[in-house]
C-alpha cells in the first residue's frame, strides 16, 4: 500500500469506520537519516486513534532507533515481513526476513525489550514455502501483540488463491490475536473468511482503494451499490483533504486514486484522459464535476 495508505486517504477510511489504520511501508533507513517526505508520510490526522506505523528493515539496531523514533507519534508499531517489492526484497527486508526467520526473531526481540507500545507483525504465509509453525509460536513467546498474516507466499506477489485455511490453522493454535488478510473486497467474502479462519479481526488493503466506503459496508454488514453521484462526493473530499496535505503535488497524488474511483463505470476513458493532463489542483476538482456516466 505504499503511495496510498497517507494521512488523508486514512482520514477518508476512518470516517467510513475504520477501526484501526497502518502507515505507508516506512524503511528505517529513512527514519534514520531523516528523509524529509519520509518524515511527513508518518503525520496523522486527530481522528486517526489507534494507528500503527509500519516500518521495514533489516537490521535491529536501525530498526529499533526507528522504532524509538516514531513511537510518539501511533499506539503501534508494525513489523513489515510481508511485502514482496523487489526493492524491498533487495534490502533483505519485508518478505525477506521469512528466508531468514532468525532475523526477524532478532528485530522482534529487540523492539519488545525497549519499546513499551504494542509491536504486531505483517507478515505472508511464506516466501516459497509455508512458513513453519514453530515460527509463529515463537513470536508469540517473545510477546509480540499481534499478528497479520496475508495468505500467500511471497513467490504469489498478488495473483493467485489466498490460503485461509493456513490463516486459520495459525489463529487455532496461537492465543494472540491473528489478522486474517488477501482478497477481502466485500462483506460477503469478509463473511466467508471469518467462516473458514475463525478470526476476529481482518485487514483490508487493496479493496479500500478508490473504495474507502467499504469499511462502512463491513461494519454494516452490507455489500452496497453507490450511485456515481456519492462517489464524486467522495472524490472532492479526498482530493481536497491531499491538497491540505500534500500542497501543490496533491494532483500528482491524486490520480491513481482518481482511476480507481472510476473503475467498472461505463464512458469515463475521456475523464482519465483529462486528470492525466491536467496540471493543477483546481483544474482536478472541476474534472470530477464534469464526471458523467
């Protein structure tokens, strides 16, 4: 969700109902030499209590001088052992701590020895194969809080099945909470993944893009239809709530998400044209105006 999961979009999620929010993938490199873009992707909104900052890296001393860094600023701090980016892959960080499993045990320790916030860990099911039962149970032992588990293996990136019966068989045996995650878009698949991995709690990624109402749905227990008319409502708050943010750049930003508003509704190739070459803020918001189906 890197590029996505910023203050605004967050503030957009939360007064939809989102119970808990996660930063952007923060590198602990950056928090270390205090980039400053990386600095700022770490602000929240007033309303975004409880919140979570997701850091990744691969070495524990820079991972704990992050950590100790950003703990004044969200109730929790996320250990990323799930991405599969290759730039991430290559800093021997996210998934690729699941190759080294030690590693990852070794960050855990450390950030549960001096950090007094909660620490969770995102993680995947494996990188090429199933990680082992014995892993989790060690996280657990050292005091991790709680676990997301995306059902798929790194090798998978976001194609394929997502294995919930390993979510599931996790859940049973750790006395944590476990996080079921991967290809939940919609309350009826949210229903069937509680079903089969016996979970509390689920995350929602990809599915809240251009869709931040869905958490409202979840929490609803529907699975609505919204008229175009709502979600240009929800274009301009979004796009306005990144130019408080983001200043200037906010369109830069903005038109990924301006895709995916849009996506699945019929005749809006000629709109995508029109956000793609404007240039200004306020030339986007009057776009979305002109939006028709």
């Amino acid at each position: 969700m890197a590029g996505y999961t910023d203050k605004p979009f967050r503030k957009l999620c939360r007064e939809f109902g989102c119970g808990l929010t996660f930063s952007e993938l923060i590198s602990v490199n950056a928090i270390y030499y205090k980039n400053k873009k990386t600095l700022k992707l770490i602000e929240r909104d007033i309303i975004d209590r409880p919140y979570c900052i997701q850091l990744f890296g691969a070495d524990e001393k820079i991972f704990l001088y992050a950590a100790e860094f950003v703990e004044p600023f969200c109730d929790c701090i996320d250990i990323n052992a799930g991405c599969p980016a290759p730039k991430v892959i290559r800093a021997k960080a996210g998934s690729y701590l699941l190759k080294e499993p030690k590693q990852l045990i070794k960050i855990a320790q450390t950030l549960k020895k001096h950090i007094k916030k909660p620490i969770s860990i995102k993680m995947r099911m494996g990188y090429e194969k199933t990680n082992p039962i014995e892993l989790y149970k060690e996280l657990e032992q050292i005091g991790i809080d709680f676990i997301t588990i995306h059902g798929r293996l790194k090798s998978q990136y976001f194609k394929g099945g997502v294995d919930y019966n390993h979510i599931g068989q996790i859940n049973s045996i750790l006395s944590i909470p476990v996080v079921a995650n991967g290809g939940i878009d919609s309350f009826k698949k949210a229903q069937e993944v509680k079903r089969i991995t016996g979970c509390d709690y689920l995350m929602i990624g990809q599915a809240a893009i251009g869709r931040p109402f869905i958490f409202e749905d979840l929490n609803k227990g529907i699975d609505s239809k919204r008229d175009l008319g709502f979600v240009k409502t929800v274009m301009k708050k979004h796009l306005q709530y990144m130019i408080d943010f983001w200043g200037d750049t906010a369109i830069r930003q903005f038109r990924k998400f301006f895709h995916a508003y849009l996506k699945g509704y019929p005749n809006i190739k000629r709109f995508n044209n029109m956000i793609n070459n404007c240039s200004t803020n306020q030339e986007a918001l009057a776009i979305i105006d002109l939006i028709e189906s």
